[in-house]
C-alpha cells in the first residue's frame, strides 16, 4: 500500500525507507517484505535503533527528511494511505479466537487521521520548506519524546535484550525487557517486542497474540500485555495523531 | 551500542552513536560537551558516557550503552542521524546515501 505511493511520488523527488523493528530480523521480516515487492530500501532493525536515534515509540510511525538530511517532522502516527482498506491485512482464520476478536475491536477504536496525514505528506512533497507542515529545527527538537537517565538506561536494557535474544538467550533476556518496560512506559515497540517472542500457536496470528497463552497463563513473563494496556490507556491514546 | 570493552575507538563510537571526538569536545549537531581527556583515538566510555547522560547495563562481560539523555529530548539536533541497517539479504544501507532527496522512514513491525 505504502510501495503504491512512493511509486506515485518517487518522480516527484520522494524515497519511501521502511524499516522493519524485530530482534527476530531478516526470519521475522522476510515474508511481509517479500510480499510488498519493495522498490526502495526496506532494512531490518533487529535493535531498534530508531528508538535510540529518533524516539520511536510504536508502529506505524514515520520521519521526515529534506533534501539537506535535516528533520522535518520527528517521529508520528503514520497511517496507510486512505484509499488502502484500514483493516488488518493478513488472512484471519474463519474462527477467529475471542482475544483476537476484543484486540481488533480495541483496533478500530485507534484514531485514524490518514486523510489529513497524507494530505500534509504531499504538500510537504509539493512545497518542501514552504510547506506549513515541513517544522524548524528548533521544533523538530522540541516536538521529539522526552529524554531523560531512566530513558537511557531503559534503552540500554532494551538493546541488550535484543542482544541476548539474538544469541538464543531467551531467559536471560527477558528481565532486561522487564526493565525497559518499567523505565520507558511509553514506548509501545518495547512491549510489542518482548510480548512477539512469547508467541501463542504456531499459525500466522502467533506472534499477534501479544499476552498470556489461556492454556497457561501464570507463565506469562510481563506485567501488561497490549489487549490490558490499551484497555487501561485507551484505544484514543494508543497513538498521536499529527498535530500541523 | 553494545561493547565488550569501555574503551572504544572514536570512529566506532561516532559511528554507533553519533558523537564525534573533536579539539573542542564530543559533538552531534550544534552541541558540543567539553572533555577532560585530550581528544584522542579512543575513548574511555566510564568518563565519556555519564557527561553525555548516556547509561550502562552490563550483563556478562558485555555493556549496552544507552542514547544520550543530556538535551533532554530524544533528539539533541534535527540533522538526522545517519542510521546504518541491513536489508532483507543483510545488503548495509546507509541512510545518507539518499541525500539530494526527501525522505519518509517508515517504521512497521511483524507483530
């Protein structure tokens, strides 16, 4: 969907550069970047160094970059394009099970602001610096998360969890995922993540279950898991829409 | 940036983290935060990473260290970071190959 307007804007001076966040890398990502046929970079981040580099904190989120490699706009809620099906895009078993059943119907409670989204992003492409939606310097700054030593430190949890879990240290990761969860409480790719590699089944919606397997839930490592967490947020909060 | 030792090279600190050992300091962008060390080859991270509000976790041998927190703001500058990824069939990408355009990085996750 997204390969479709690229395609449209590419001409226009505009690169597309997905990055897909997963300490799985290349074995997680492969199957939805092979079906998009890509025609711009699409990079795996197995670290998450767009939470180090940028602050992001959820998926989908986007940054945009002029011609020169300066920031004009810090990461935000970045929809499908309008015209796309907002739905879930994967095949869902006929019987979908009663979790995936109250997850979706948190789902469809998310805002989505994609039409003035993708009206910004193409005057942005139109007018460059003119554009109302292209921000100085000094708010790109301003605008991006809050930073502090906890953050720090919940990040460098966070990377070294990736890290063990990379080298198939499953159990001693989890405690540092337990530890960027408690010190960087916004970051929802941080739950996202370790929730994926507790996976429930072995089918294409494995990894989505994000939360504690019914047949044994007290083994279930984390605090939150995302059905609890947007329930006790609010599907309203769960990402920020693009403010001009 | 994961590291097996606290004394680091510059280059590969500059390339993991953005920050470059100049005369004048450690520098990202405008911000440079004076050292006391002579700028050198390496860089010794027990004095450099508190003085840029970077935190450590250690865990068997091996030290995470965590992004700079001393601007307060995940970003200290809005010249982006020139991040460096693999794609799919671990090809490196430079994300300063694509200067001259603009750019829309798009992050998404298998889960």
């Amino acid at each position: 969907m997204w390969q479709a307007l690229r395609d449209e804007l590419h001409p226009q001076g505009l690169e597309l550069v997905t990055v897909g966040l997963d300490a799985l890398g290349a074995d997680g990502c492969r199957g939805f970047i092979e079906a998009a046929e890509p025609t711009h970079p699409a990079l795996i981040d197995q670290h998450h160094v767009l939470a180090n580099a940028f602050g992001v904190v959820n998926i989908p989120q986007a940054i945009w970059i002029d011609e020169q490699g300066m920031i004009v706009r810090p990461p935000e809620a970045a929809p499908a394009p309008p015209k796309d099906d907002p739905g879930i895009s994967m095949d869902l078993p006929p019987e979908l099970p009663e979790r995936m059943q109250a997850m979706m119907a948190e789902a469809v409670k998310i805002p989505n602001n994609s039409q003035d989204y993708h009206a910004a992003l193409r005057d942005w492409v139109a007018n460059g610096a003119d554009s109302q939606f292209a921000l100085s310097p000094d708010e790109v700054v301003e605008r991006s998360r809050p930073r502090d030593a906890n953050i720090s430190k919940g990040h460098a949890h966070f990377e070294m969890a990736t890290a063990l879990e990379m080298d198939g240290r499953h159990d001693e990761a989890i405690p540092h995922f337990q530890q960027a969860h408690k010190l960087v409480p916004d970051s929802w790719t941080f739950r996202r993540q370790a929730w994926s590699l507790e996976p429930v089944g072995d089918g294409p919606l494995a990894r989505f279950w994000q939360g504690p397997n019914p047949e044994n839930p007290d083994d279930w490592p984390y605090e939150g898991d995302w059905l609890s967490d947007i329930r006790a947020s609010g599907a309203e909060n769960y990402s920020e829409t693009m403010k001009p | 940036m994961l590291t097996r030792s606290l004394q680091v090279s510059a280059d590969d600190f500059f390339r993991e983290t953005g920050w470059q050992i100049k005369p004048e300091g450690a520098c990202k962008g405008q911000m440079c935060v004076p050292l006391d060390s002579k700028a050198g080859t390496t860089v010794d991270l027990s004095e450099l990473a508190p003085k840029l509000g970077m935190a450590t976790v250690e865990h068997d041998g091996r030290y995470a260290i965590g992004p700079e927190s001393l601007g307060s703001k995940a970003l200290v500058t809005a010249e982006a970071a020139n991040i460096r990824l693999p794609d799919v069939d671990g090809k490196p990408f430079e994300l300063s190959s694509l200067r001259g355009q603009k750019i829309i990085v798009y992050a998404w996750a298998p889960y």
